[in-house]
C-alpha cells in the first residue's frame, strides 16, 4: 500500500486483535505477524509500534513480562481483561466503519 495514513488509526485494533489471538507477543513477533497477514502491503514500524504499546500499558489493556532470551530481554504484551473487552469494543468500531466506508465508495453495497 502505498500509503500508511488508513491504517494509522486501526493500529491499537491491529495490536489488541492479535494479542487476543495469539495470548503474548513481542514487539517484532507483532510486526512480523502483521507482514505475513498482509502479504508485505502493511510494515509496522517500531516507531509506530512501541509507543502504541507503552500507551496500552499505561491504560491498562496490557501486561508486560520480561524473559531473557540469551543476552537480552525480551518483553512479551499480553492482554488485561480490560483489554480484552476494549479488543471486542475496537473491532466492532472497526466492522461498523468499514460497513459505512464500503457503502460510500460503492453504494451497491448498503448497509444493512
């Protein structure tokens, strides 16, 4: 895709919804997770990435645990219950958004 500007604002849905689904990720798990589901088009930066992590933790939709993986640490995300209900809220905002935008750009395409 050539531009990244539509998917800034589903990037806290993109994150929530794949921690719901896979338990715990690290960051790069994460942006290389989003890569393989959107066949290259979509590439998380980490500058994108960390600091939409940090803000989820400091909400409270997120757990943080560290693991040494050889030399380094390794922190792995992992949903709080209030993250996984914000996850459902996000994803039916997303659907919902997604319905209207499909009806605006096609209108043989209502909603229902």
């Amino acid at each position: 895709m050539k531009s990244t500007n539509l998917y800034k604002g589903s990037l806290v849905t993109i994150i929530l919804k794949l921690l719901n689904e896979h338990d715990k990720m690290y960051g790069y798990e994460i942006t290389q997770k989003v890569k393989e589901i959107t066949k290259n088009e979509l590439q998380l930066t980490e500058g994108a990435l960390y600091p939409a992590l940090h803000k989820l933790e400091a909400q409270g939709l997120l757990d943080v645990e560290a693991s040494k993986v050889g030399n380094r640490v390794r922190k792995y995300y992992k949903l709080t219950e209030a993250g996984t209900k914000e996850t459902v809220e996000k994803l039916a905002e997303l659907e919902s958004y997604i319905r209207n935008m499909r009806a605006l750009v096609n209108p043989k395409f209502r909603n229902e």
